[in-house]
C-alpha cells in the first residue's frame, strides 16, 4: 500500500457480527492498544503527511487481518441480499467474516480515515484544480469525529489510551 495513494479495502464487519463489547486476550489487547495510541498521534498531527504516514505505519501494525466475503443468504435487514450487495458495490466495501473482529473494526475506521487524509492533501496540493478547497474548521470536525471513534473502540475493547479523556 502506498502512502501517497492507497488501495484500500474496507472490509466491514455485517451489522449483525457488530459487537457491543468484546474481550481480549493479552496479545490482542498489546496489539489493539499500540495502534489505537499510534492512531490518536496521527490525528493529531498539524502536517497532513505526517498523520497520514502515521495511519500507514498503524495499519501496518495491525496487518494482517484475516477474514473472508460473508455470505449474505439473508440480510437480517429490511435490505434484500441483491440491495446490499449493490451498496457494497457502489461504495467499494467489502462485507467480512472474520475470527479477528476488534481487528477488522479498528482497521475499518483507519482506513476511512486514511482516504480522509488523502482528500485534504490533496484539497491543499491543487488549489488551481476543479479539486475543491476544504475548509479547515470541518477537517478538524471530521478528525475529531475519527478521535471519537477511537475511544469508543477503547471502550469497546476496554483498553486505557494514553490520552483518556
């Protein structure tokens, strides 16, 4: 993957595997714990390259996640299989097994963000474009929003982060 311009998967989890609380086994709690910090720091970074290397080296860190297409026989929705198979289509996601959730949750949320980063580099690299200009107050709306994410994940996993509100 580059750094520059990922070729992302985001792999979901069916809103039904989503989870309310999961545990965690030592190894799992180190790992989910060094890359929510790692996550955290670069969200915080005023240099859009630097956050964005930093997203990187956590995806990195939590690599790799195994898990395989879910089988969509039923949607336990209001959705018909087709309409969610159609949405995945449309917006480039992949709906996933997997036996490592807190994995593919986390990694879920980086990888949105990433393509975030991406979007106001380049919002800030081609002020002459079409491409249009960002405004700052909502990038940083937006990155709190991924800062929120994260400790609700901390939560989730009931791991401390260094920056515990």
């Amino acid at each position: 993957m580059s750094e520059t311009n990922p070729t992302p998967q985001l792999d979901l989890l069916v809103p039904w595997d989503l989870l309310t609380e999961h545990p965690l086994n030592e190894a799992e709690r180190v790992k989910i714990t060094q890359a929510l910090n790692c996550f955290l720091t670069a969200l915080k970074q005023t240099r859009l390259e630097t956050a964005l290397s930093l997203t990187h080296e956590t995806l990195e860190t939590l690599e790799p996640v195994e898990s395989s297409p879910a089988k969509l026989s039923t949607t336990k929705a209001s959705l018909k299989t087709w309409e969610v198979e159609d949405y995945d289509r449309y917006f480039q996601v992949n709906h996933v097994q997997t036996q490592q959730p807190a994995f593919c949750l986390l990694k879920s949320v980086i990888v949105a963000s990433q393509q975030f980063l991406i979007l106001c580099l380049n919002s800030q690299n081609q002020p002459d474009s079409n491409f249009p200009k960002l405004d700052s107050n909502q990038i940083e709306q937006q990155k709190q929003g991924f800062i929120s994410y994260a400790h609700l994940l901390a939560r989730l996993f009931d791991v401390y982060l260094e920056d515990n509100p």
